[in-house]
C-alpha cells in the first residue's frame, strides 16, 4: 500500500475546505472579499431587521 505525500493530500484538501468555507459564509449571510493584500467579511443586512438597514 502506498501513501500521498503530505503536500499532495494538503493540495486536495484546499478545494473542500473552500467549499465548505463558501456555505458557512453563504448560511451565515456574511460576504468574503479577498486579494493579495487582505481578506475583508462583510454581513449582509437582513431584510427582516429594520436596524440593520436591509
């Protein structure tokens, strides 16, 4: 039997863990916003809730 190496099972992780970081944010009404420099979350307004504006 043999093994991945670790950065191989470390590359195939990445796209799960973005997915799964994707429905979290989309469940939680949060946005991502993401380039080189920084990574930004912002929560989307609830149309329910007359104090956040939405």
């Amino acid at each position: 039997m043999r093994t991945l190496p670790r950065s191989l099972m470390a590359a195939a992780a990445v796209p799960v863990a973005l997915a799964a970081a994707a429905a979290v944010l989309k469940a939680g009404r949060w946005q991502l916003y993401a380039d080189r420099h920084r990574i930004h979350l912002t929560p989307y307004p609830r149309r329910s809730c007359p104090d956040c504006r939405g």
